[in-house]
C-alpha cells in the first residue's frame, strides 16, 4: 500500500494540456544529458539545468513537467506536495491491474524528487469516442453513477441508460476504470476532467490513459475534507 507519509503531505493534482505529437516539431536539445541530470544533488541545480536543455511545458504550485523527446515528459517537484505525487503514480504504475490504464513510470528518483512518464498526446472527445466507443460524457456519467452506488458519498447521479451502462461493464476499457475505481478508492471527480487523460500507442494502437492519478481518498479526506 501507499507509503504512510503520503498522507502526511498535500497532493495537487496538476493539469496541463498535453502536446499532439504531430505539433511537437521543434528539435528537442540533444544536449540533455539524463545521466548528468540524475547527479544532481539539489532542486535549484535540477531545475536550472531542466531549463536550459528541455522545453517547459506546464507548471503548477508542485511540478514542473518538461518534454524530454518524443516518447518521454519529467515530472520535477518543486517542494512537499510535488514529491507525493509523484510517489503515488511511481507505486500506482507498478500495479499490474491498472498498468493499461495510466501513463507508465519509465525511471523516478528513490526520494521520488522527479518522475520520467511515457509522453501521451492531447486526449479530445473525438478521439477517445474513436478509440474507446463511447462519448466522454457518457462514460463520465457511467462512471459518476457506479462510484455513487460504490460509495457511501454524497453525491448526484447523472442521466444514462441502463442499456448503455450494461455494454460498457461489457468492455475492457470502460470495466477497468470499474474496477480502478472499486479497487483503488479513487475519486471520481479527476476522472471526469477530460485534461486527466491522453492518448498513447500500446502495441501498435492508440489507446486511452489516465496521465494523472495521484489523488486517493486517503489525500483527500486528510487535505480536502
């Protein structure tokens, strides 16, 4: 389970818009040196280094994330709240039951200071009905209602189908993020940002993925409550 100090620490959830790799065509600085950057032995150092060899592309009162290349963004915490975001998605992408479902976790630091993530593309309606088979706002209210029915929370129910609900426990995608949210205690208020998500090719296809997962009830209740 989650180390306890987690709890002891804010998570902020950090949205950015994530680039179409189509879009992403400046050159990336060939100069940036992981190996260099992983000797670094303080934030100020790591940062200034980030800097000047990668190119920045969101910033929160945590992190700061960075595209590396074409395959790969770094997650730099900038203090407390930064470092147990961090360490909730290093533990989350080694489960193998939901390891389809969020972004991979490529290298971390032991002190979870910063987090090298697969590089998914913008997630937008059109492509996650394309690639999922249902609207967004379908499968958000799906999975509103099952955390609702799943969960002694107040909270409202939104108008779907029974029909409907019943083919997506029929679907491997949508019977995941099920199960994510039976399994994990996850919240559902993150799962229904569509900026949560984006899209990555596994095994040759597209595929949908969550690309920020850090906040459990256990964060919530202790921060938000």
């Amino acid at each position: 389970m989650m180390k306890n100090f987690i709890k002891q620490k804010l998570h902020e959830s950090i949205t950015f818009d994530l680039l179409e790799s189509m879009m992403v065509d400046e050159d990336y600085p060939s100069h940036f040196d992981m190996d260099h950057f992983k000797s670094l032995t303080s934030f100020n150092s790591r940062i200034t280094y980030c800097n000047e060899n990668l190119k920045r592309i969101s910033s929160g009162s945590g992190r700061i994330v960075y595209i590396i290349d074409d395959t790969k963004v770094l997650k730099l915490a900038k203090n407390k709240k930064g470092v147990a975001q961090n360490e909730v998605e290093i533990e989350y992408s080694n489960y193998f039951e939901i390891k389809d479902i969020v972004a991979r976790v490529i290298d971390y630091h032991m002190d979870d200071l910063w987090v090298e993530m697969e590089l998914a593309r913008k997630a937008t309606k059109s492509n996650f009905k394309q690639i999922t088979g249902f609207n967004f706002d379908d499968y958000c209210a799906a999975i509103n209602n099952y955390y609702y029915d799943t969960n002694p929370r107040k909270g409202y129910k939104m108008d779907i189908s029974q029909d409907l609900v019943n083919e997506m426990w029929e679907n491997e995608f949508t019977y995941s993020f099920f199960q994510f949210i039976g399994d994990y205690g996850v919240p559902v208020g993150d799962l229904k940002r569509l900026n949560s998500y984006g899209v990555v090719n596994r095994n040759g296809e597209d595929t949908i993925v969550m690309i920020d997962y850090g906040l459990t009830h256990d964060v919530y209740d202790s921060y938000y409550s």
